[in-house]
C-alpha cells in the first residue's frame, strides 16, 4: 500500500511521497521488530544450553539488524534518487558493524591464541 500511495504522490507532491514512503517504512520495521523477538528468545536459549556468553550472541544479533536496516534505508534513499547518498550510507554501515564487531574479533584471537598455547 505504501509503494502504491508514493508512486501516486510522486507525480503530485513529491515531498509528501518521501513522508509517505518512510512512514510506510517504519510501520514495516516495527511488524519486523515484533515478529523478531521469538528468534531473539531461541538465541537467548542456544546460548544458555552451548555455554556461548550472552553478550556476544547479542553482538550477532546486532550485527545482523545493522545490516538489514542499513540495507533497507540505503534502499529508499536510492528510491529517492540519492544514490550517492545511498553509497555512503553503506559505508558507514560497514564501518558501525566492523566496529561493533569489535568484541567477537577479540575473542576469536584469543580463542586462537589458547589453541596455539595447547599445541
């Protein structure tokens, strides 16, 4: 509905199109939010029965959602004709998740480092 709504008000009132759009888009990433949240509760549960440390599975999780959402808004922007502003924001996704990312690379090294200790 909301694709059909802005196609419709491009033509028209362009600016009311993109508050159309992103609206549209919120109300998506809220169904998407709540519909996500059983998946959330099965990592919670892997994590508990692996021993995997709560913190890093929800740096996953993170990770993933940075990602999508990234992907979604670069996508809309690009709808809008603002590719190069597009083309930044992937970049800058990139570089959020490479920072939040962070702990897991810190952890794999030193899970690396005690398997070369052991050897």
């Amino acid at each position: 509905m909301t694709a059909f709504a802005a196609l419709f008000l491009k033509s028209t009132k362009p600016e009311l199109a993109f508050a159309v759009t992103i609206a549209g888009a919120v109300i998506i990433l809220l169904f998407v939010i709540d519909m996500m949240s059983g998946a959330f509760r099965i990592f919670a549960e892997i994590s508990e029965k692996t021993g995997i440390d709560d913190s890093l599975v929800k740096i996953i999780i993170k990770i993933v959602a940075i990602g999508y959402l990234i992907e979604f808004s670069a996508g809309v922007i690009e709808d809008f004709g603002s590719k190069s502003i597009a083309d930044k924001l992937v970049l800058a996704g990139k570089v959020v998740i490479f920072a939040v990312s962070v702990p897991i690379i810190r952890s794999l090294i030193g899970l690396i480092g005690s398997f070369l200790e052991l050897v």
